[in-house]
C-alpha cells in the first residue's frame, strides 16, 4: 500500500484549537448572531442555547483559533525509523502560523513532498488554510490547492485510507490505534476537554504533549498501512 511513496517525504501533523474567547459573552453582538445563525440546525438536535453551544467554538474556523500544530517526520537510523516531532505552539496565532509556513516554504515544498493527518483533508488542513488567510498570511504552496488538479494535491489522510471508498462512517485515531496494537495517544486528555485545558488551566504544554502524542500515532498507523514495524518509544525524539 502506498509504494509509490517514501515515508522520507511525509510531514506528519496534527493541529489542537480552542474558541477565539473563552466564553460567548465576549463576542461581539454580530458575531454572537452569527455564531446563532452558524450553528442553528446543529443545536435543533439538543435544544441547547447559542451560548451553550459556544463551547463547540473551537471546530469552526470562524470562531475558533489555532493554539498548537504538532508536526513529525521519519528518518533513517541504524537500520530503523525515527520520528522527529516539531511542534509549533503560541497564544498569538498569527506568530505560530507564521512559523508554520516558512517551515513547510523552507523544507516541504517539493511535489514529492506530501502532508498526512489523521481526518486532515476534512479539518487539520482547511482549517489551517483558513485561519492563515484570516491573519493575513500568505499560504505555503502545499496548502495552496485551489485550482490543483485532485492528483496535484499532495495530502494524505489516515481515516480516508482506512474507507477503501467506504463513505459511510467515521473511525477515530484511537480506534485505529487499538486494532493496530499501537500504543494509543488519548492517555491524558482528549479533544473534548482542550478548550477547558487552555481557558481554565492555561496550561499549553499539556495540551502540545497531547498534539505530540497524536502525530506520534499517525505515523505509526502509516508505517503500519505500508506493512512496516512501528517504532519503539526509545525512537521518537522531540525537537
């Protein structure tokens, strides 16, 4: 599977992202209207409020920020895979994303060059894109695709290989992870409590170890996609 890939040109990432405030009380009376307007079929199921719905904030890139984007890739050494996990983390988006881009301008921006995410295609890469283009950030030519052809799109997604053209449902990181026997990442906290984790307890590095865990598993799933032996702990190094 995926032969005509090297696992060398794969950048691995995950993103984390909160609401923009910490509560619905701080958006202005427009966007509170249209944070009402937004999510008003979504809150029919449940009946909850607009402002009790604000705590979903952070899945829209209208009303929510970046916080942190783990990123990873795999290397050669003593006749094993590495992976090498960079993450990119700031309460200022704009400066992490910042970052970001000349990252991927610098050292993926060749057509070999290919990103890979765990459900990327559907919300790690637009909601990058979209918060760039909101802070005024010119986009890296890997997320850049308007206009690209489906097979000039370098993007990977874990959960897509998984469907095989299945379309009818969606499979966690975690569940993958288990099948797998890969060591599974959710061993702390998980996605539904990230906005409390950085409102509440302002407490980033807890929530970048998390994101770091994520990538860590992705490129395990990958390796495990293409018929390859996962890495041991002793082989992944933060930098």
């Amino acid at each position: 599977m995926l032969d005509h890939i090297s696992l060398k040109n794969i950048l691995f990432l995950d993103i984390e992202t909160v609401p923009i405030h910490q509560n619905f009380n701080a958006l202005t009376s427009e966007m509170q209207e249209l944070w009402s307007q937004k999510t008003r079929f979504l809150r029919e199921k449940g009946n909850p409020t607009a402002e009790e719905y604000y705590n979903k904030a952070g899945i829209y890139a209208e009303f929510g920020k970046i916080i942190c984007i783990s990123t990873g890739y795999l290397r050669s050494k003593n006749e094993k895979w590495e992976v090498r996990i960079k993450s990119f983390y700031n309460d200022v988006e704009a400066d992490l994303l910042t970052e970001f881009a000349s990252m991927l301008d610098k050292h993926f921006n060749t057509p070999d060059h290919v990103l890979c995410g765990h459900n990327s295609k559907e919300f790690d890469f637009p909601f990058i894109a979209r918060r760039m283009l909101i802070n005024g950030i010119k986009l890296p030519d890997k997320l850049n695709i308007a206009g690209k052809k489906p097979w000039e799109v370098s993007h990977l997604d874990t959960m897509e290989l998984w469907k095989f053209g299945d379309y009818k449902s969606f499979t966690s990181l975690n569940l993958l992870a288990n099948i797998f026997n890969i060591p599974t990442p959710k061993d702390d906290i998980d996605g539904s409590v990230v906005g409390r984790v950085y409102w509440e307890e302002k407490d980033l590095d807890r929530i970048v170890n998390y994101c770091q865990k994520d990538v860590e598993t992705v490129a395990q799933l990958l390796l495990k996609f293409k018929g390859e032996p996962i890495i041991d702990d002793i082989n992944v190094a933060v930098v």
